[in-house]
C-alpha cells in the first residue's frame, strides 16, 4: 500500500515532492525515503530523479491507477491501467 500511497501523493503534489512530506505520508524514517521511491521506479509506477542534497523528488512520469484498493497482481495488469497522469 505504500507504493501506492507514494504514486498518490505524486499525482497529489505533481513535480517536486519533499522528502519530509514522504516520511509523514508513509510513516516512514528519513532513510527510507530513496528505497521506496527506488522500489516505485522498480515497479514502474514512476519515473523520478532522486535529489539527495536538497532532499525532494521530482517525478516525471506517474501511473494512473484507477481502483486503488486493489491489489496489482501482475505486470500485466499494471500494463493495462497505464497511462501517463
């Protein structure tokens, strides 16, 4: 769910995403932020550079999700729900 919740927050805050609004989102620690957003890009649910220094993501591409209670069971379901937000 967190995967999701991060593609959501993108969508919500499109552009630059603050590490710190991550952490609250999530309820995560700080040096978690770069792994989930890692694990996103490995799942292709968005495509992001990680900015270290001035501690923010700026998504570029997000995937659109359109029931968000469900589970993603597949890549190929995945695919099928794809489009650029």
């Amino acid at each position: 769910m967190r995967l999701l919740t991060l593609v959501d927050l993108g969508k919500t805050k499109p552009g630059q995403i603050p590490y710190s609004m991550i952490e609250d989102t999530l309820k995560i620690d700080d040096i978690e932020v770069e792994s989930w957003a890692v694990k996103a890009i490995s799942a292709k649910l968005l495509i992001c550079k990680i900015d270290q220094m001035n501690q923010v993501i700026t998504t570029m591409y997000i995937v659109c999700i359109w029931d968000k209670s469900a589970a993603i069971a597949s890549s190929k379901a995945c695919d099928l729900e794809r489009k650029y937000c």
